[in-house]
C-alpha cells in the first residue's frame, strides 16, 4: 500500500512539473498591435476628434500631444473646430515601431483641412500624439484639397514580398532624396527613381506625368533649389505596403523668407530598389521652431 502511494505521488509530482514546464514554454501574449489594431487606432481617433471628446480614447495618463509643433493638451486645437472627415485617408502602419500614421482631409465648417497625425501605441494606449494642420496655400505653398478624393492605388497596393527590401534598406533609399534637396540636384544624390515616379504635395502634382511646370516630367532631372540647412527624422516605415514616411525640415532658404522654413511630412513608396511615388503635406513654420519632439 505504502509503495503504491509514493508511486501516485512520484506521477503526481511529475505531472505538475510537466505542466510547469509546458507554462513556461508558453510564449506571453503579444500586446505588439498588429496592423488591423493600428488602424483602428487611427479611426478612434478621428471618431473622438469629431465628436471632440477625448475622453473616449484609450490614452496613457501622461500622453503627449502636439498640433502644429505646439504643444497642448488633447482636445485644444483642431480638436475644438473639426465639423466634419472627407473620405480621403491614406495609413502608414509600422509595426514593430507600434507607429500608426495617416494623411487625411478634415473639415471646418465646411471647409477643407489637411491634417497630418502620427500615433504612438504601447500596451494598446495612445501615448504620443503628433498632428499638422493645413488650411490655405498661403499656410502651405500649395494647396488643392478637391483633388484629394480617394489615395492613389500607387501608394496603397502592396507589393510582392520579395520586391520589399529591409526597413534599414528602404530608409537608405529614401535618404538619396533629403540629399539630393541639400545640393540640389537628384542626379548628384544617386536618387533611384523609377521612370513612371510622381510626386504629389498638398493635393498639386509638381512631378511626373501630369505636372504643369515645365521641366518637371522627370522627378530626377527636374530642376530644384539647395536646401542646405535640411534636416529629417524617420517617423514610420510600412514594412507591408514598402513605405517610408519622413518628417522634413527645409531650413531656410531665399525663397522662403528669412525665418521661415518648409516642414514637409514626405511619403516615399520604395520596391524594388527604387523610389515610385513621393506624396506630402507641407506648410510653413518659424524656421527656429522645432518639431516639439526634438
């Protein structure tokens, strides 16, 4: 009897290290959000903005938010005026950054606004917010809203995987475009541009098929000023749809005015090995403003 019993606790206890052992192996649950939780990140957003509550978010206590470099607290700003959200919305998703980003065409009292967000999501809370606003040419160089009804299945589709360089490879690639605007010549920079490649600013084509300026077909021959004092910060990279989304900084220039810069929220579409499509949001800011997130 006493033998049997030492023999149900022996199997007992190897049971129980067994299922320890098992727990163990067990990865945690991923609170990494995947592209489907980052987007609808975005929508909570907007739908929140809409009905200017902020309150509804899933946001950590000390998040942190910025309109136009300034900082504020979430619901000043574009928060307290928005009437209304366009159908144009464009995503940049970057996982493993837990980065959602997005272009999209708001409204105030009927007007257009184009507002540039990036997201930062941890433990599936909002802990970052950063936004540009854009309302007149006069705040944007360019401005055409009305052109901007659906995003460009150029910037949408998603490309064989095998087309897709790493995220590394892909932001070297999109750096031969900043440094081409330093010198001014995107020959000079080696920029890879595909022969069809456009670029889109603020809604107005001023690169590739469609342009109306004279000389600019041609996105790497076009003709272009030296932004010596550019600057840039990597924001997002959509390992899915092979896109870099960079915040530039072009310092001034003679055709800025003294103490002005250009901030230009740049999208580079990358397969390949080469640059496809450019499209932005840009306005005009205090060239000694900063981006509030230095």
């Amino acid at each position: 009897m006493k033998l049997r019993k030492n023999k149900l606790r022996f199997s007992a206890l190897l049971f129980m290290n067994i299922l320890a052992a098992a727990l163990v192996a067990i990865p945690a649950t991923d609170a990494r959000c995947n592209r489907e939780c980052l987007s609808g990140f975005i929508s909570k957003y907007l739908d929140a903005m809409l009905s200017h509550n902020p309150a509804v978010l899933p946001r950590s206590a000390d998040v942190r938010f910025t309109e136009n470099s300034e900082v504020m607290k979430l619901g000043e700003g574009l928060w307290k005026s928005v009437s209304g959200i366009r159908p144009y919305r464009r995503d940049v998703l970057d996982v493993p950054q837990g980065i959602a980003a997005s272009k999209v065409v708001v409204e105030e009292a009927g007007s257009p606004v184009l507002l540039q967000l990036r997201l930062k999501i941890v433990d599936q809370k909002i802990t970052e917010v950063e936004t540009m606003t854009v309302r007149t040419q006069k705040e944007g160089a360019l401005f055409n809203p009305d052109a901007l009804k659906e995003p460009r299945k150029e910037m949408t589709f998603a490309p064989e995987r095998s087309q897709i360089a790493p995220r590394e490879e892909m932001v070297k690639i999109a750096d031969t475009y900043p440094a081409g605007l330093k010198i001014g010549d995107f020959v000079a920079a080696d920029a890879p541009f595909a022969p069809d490649a456009y670029r889109i600013e603020n809604g107005v084509i001023t690169a590739g098929a469609g342009c109306a300026r004279a000389g600019c077909e041609n996105i790497k021959t076009q003709k272009i000023m030296e932004h010596p004092g550019i600057s840039r910060r990597i924001t997002a990279v959509d390992e899915d749809l092979g896109i870099v989304l960079m915040r530039l900084d072009f310092g001034e220039t003679p055709s800025y005015a003294a103490g002005r810069s250009l901030v230009v929220w740049e999208e580079f579409k990358i397969y390949g090995g080469v640059i496809h499509a450019v499209e932005a949001f840009m306005r005009y800011m205090p060239s000694n403003k900063g981006s509030g997130w230095e």
